[in-house]
C-alpha cells in the first residue's frame, strides 16, 4: 500500500516536469534573430596620436549579428544593446587585421556574424594649415551677390592621415542665403574640411570648428580682363593661349563704379613646354571680390605646337642683285642654297617656293671677286629661318 503510494506520488512529479517543459517549450521556443548594421566603434585611437600615426581608412564600418536564444529574449533585444569595437592600439603602421570585439545580453549567444577580423590602413599623423574658403548655399537676385565682408580667422589646421591631410584643398565655411542681408549680418558657420571635387573629408580633425562670418549682399559687374604675358622663349615654342576675355566682380555699387577694367598678375609662359592650364590671379581693388559667375573660369590654358622643319633648296639663278651701277656687270660663283624653315606643320605646307625672295646688295662695291651677304625673305609664317650659305661670292666687271 505504502509502495503504491510512493510510486503514484514520484509519476505525478514526472508527470509534472514533462508537462510543465512541453508549456514552456510551446510558448517560450529558442529562436534567432539577425540584426544588420550595426556600428563598429574604433577605440584606442589616442594610442596612435601617441604614436604620431592615423588611422587612414577601414574596410568596413558595420557589422551583421545572428543571436540566438529563447524568443521571450530575442524579442526584446533592440541594436543599441549589441555593441561592436576594434582596439587601434593593436594596429601598427600600414595595413593590420584587427579582430572585432562583440558584447551582447547575457541571455543569449552568438550563432553568426558578417566579420571576424576588421582590416585598417594606419600612416603617419601630420597636420597642415589650410585656408578658409566661404561659399554661399541658395538662391540671390539676378543683380546681387553675396559679398563677404570680415572673418574671424582666414585658416585652421587640419591634422590626421597624411594622405588624408594633402588631400584637403580648402576648409569651407558654408553660408545661408536666408542669413545674408542688405545690411552687415555676422553668422556662425561650421567649418568641414573639402577636397579637389567638393567632397567632405572624413577622419581629419581641424584646430577650429567654427568662426564668424560677416557678409551682406551686394551689387555685380562685368568688365574686360587683361592678362599680361611675360614669354623669352616666344619664338622656339609657339603656344596658342586661351583664356577668359571679362571677369564679373562683386561689390558695393560705390566701389565698382569707377572700374572699367580688371587687370591679372604677370602669367610668365618661359619654363612652359606642354599643354598646360594657368590660374589667373586678379588684381583687385580694396572693398571688391570676384563673383562667383566667374569663380571657376579664371584659368589660362596653354597649347603648345611642336615645330616641324621644311628645307627648300635654290641655286645663283634664284638669287637677285641690287645696288650694281649701270657701267658694272657681275657674276654670282654657282652655289645650291638651302632655306630650313621652322614652324606649325600647317603653316609650312602653305609655303611654295615662289613665296621666298633671295637678295644680295652690291652697292659701293668695286670691279673685284667680293663676298656678299645673301639675305632671303619669305612671305608665309614661320618661326625661325635658317640659311646655309648666308654669304655668296660675286665677281664684278
């Protein structure tokens, strides 16, 4: 009887437990949950200031996580309680593999993720003072133009990866249309480090954050550009020169009214042996800035044509003597003549031979052998003339 009852009460356990895992197993499953992008988050940083080193680049910046665990639990896990981090104070200068440290609810586990290892590009740390440049966002009537008056500093030092560094071409301070009035407004801009395309740099830090703008609108005006050439070799190597005609300038109407003409700095082409561009530099009055219609077209560009070199062959037949009195004759000793001209390709082949004039003056001379200069001109285009013989021997009766 005792036996009996013993046995009853320990099945009713057994009984239990199954019954009560089966409940638990119906509405608490173990389930996964994949969660996408989460942020990788760079420590140690500090360490490679330390060691005058920067981090470059990454390869990637987040990661995919796969947890598993019991669905009560996995549904109430949200991104923010997943965190990703990589130590930089393990990288060395150059490329590294850094392995990504994941921390996640202790209820759960990690089934799977997108990275193991995260590859970062280390250089050397520099810094490098860069100008700032103010630019103007939104729409201005078709007279004006913002004009920016003062600014708090003119540069700032960007520091970070040295290929990042040289990569910077201006730091920008952006304005507001709505913040620019007719009369002096002073802003605060945010600064943001831009390269050769306009594009933000990321992973430099700048010495100043901000700084002070004060700008207003004012009226525009085009005038006639001249820009000056200084070029010694002219002749040795012809450039075709290409370069804006006028410049649209900005100011107060008071300022501009007197200025018909905006005069550019010296462009010295001598050193020039290729097709090149040149930046203008504009000299201009106090009080008065260059528009932003002609911003981006104040450049010089430079053809250089290789020359060619053409030969054309005479003889004494072709040669004509001048300043002979009419009691004299005179005889030219036989000579072949060759004329080496240089110049365009196209210049050349428009040359004949019926355009040169071969000349040698006999004026003063006396009965005698005599030798003369032999001059040649020719009418077409050309760099430069050489002539071989350039003396000729006249025999004068």
């Amino acid at each position: 009887m005792l036996a009996n009852k013993r046995f009853n009460i320990i099945l009713s356990l057994i009984i239990a437990i199954c019954l009560w895992a089966y409940v638990i197993g119906e509405t608490n499953p173990t389930d996964t949950r994949t969660f996408r992008d989460i942020p990788i988050v760079l420590v140690g940083e500090q360490t490679l200031e330390d060691n005058d080193l920067a981090l470059l680049s990454v390869s990637a910046e987040t990661i995919n996580v796969t947890l598993t665990g019991a669905r009560a639990n996995i549904n109430q896990i949200e991104d923010r309680d997943i965190f990703a981090s990589v130590n930089l104070a393990e990288a060395a200068k150059g490329e590294s593999q850094l392995k990504i440290n994941l921390r996640v609810p202790d209820n759960v586990e990690i089934e799977d993720k997108s990275l193991n290892k995260l590859t970062v590009m280390i250089e050397d740390r520099i810094s490098r003072e860069v100008d700032i440049q103010v630019n103007y966002q939104g729409n201005f009537g078709e007279d004006e133009e913002p004009i920016t008056v003062d600014m708090s500093r003119t540069s700032t030092v960007v520091t970070g990866a040295a290929s990042l560094v040289e990569s910077v071409e201006y730091v920008e301070a952006l304005v507001e249309s709505g913040k620019v009035k007719e009369q002096l407004n002073t802003v605060t801009c945010a600064l943001n480090p831009v390269d050769g395309e306009g594009e933000i740099v990321n992973r430099v830090s700048l010495s100043a954050k901000t700084i002070q703008v004060s700008a207003q609108l004012a009226m525009i005006k085009t005038v006639p550009l001249i820009v000056p050439i200084e070029d010694s070799q002219n002749e040795d190597v012809p450039k075709i020169l290409s370069a804006p005609k006028t410049i649209t300038i900005k100011g107060k109407g008071e300022d501009l009214a007197n200025i018909d003409t905006i005069e550019t700095e010296t462009v010295d082409l001598s050193d020039v042996t290729k097709d090149t561009q040149i930046n203008l530099q504009p000299i201009l009055p106090e009080d008065v800035q260059i528009s932003s219609r002609s911003q981006d077209n104040l450049v010089m560009r430079v053809k250089v044509t290789p020359l060619e070199s053409r030969t054309f062959t005479f003889d004494e037949k072709n040669i004509e003597l001048t300043g002979l009195r009419e009691d004299q004759k005179a005889e030219i000793k036989p000579v072949q003549i060759e004329v080496v001209l240089k110049g365009r390709k196209e210049d050349l082949d428009a040359i004949v031979d019926d355009g040169f004039k071969l000349t040698a003056d006999l004026k003063d001379l006396k009965v005698g052998i005599h030798t003369v200069i032999l001059k040649v001109s020719c009418h077409g285009n050309y760099v430069s003339m050489g002539i071989n013989p350039d003396h000729i021997k006249v025999t004068i009766e």
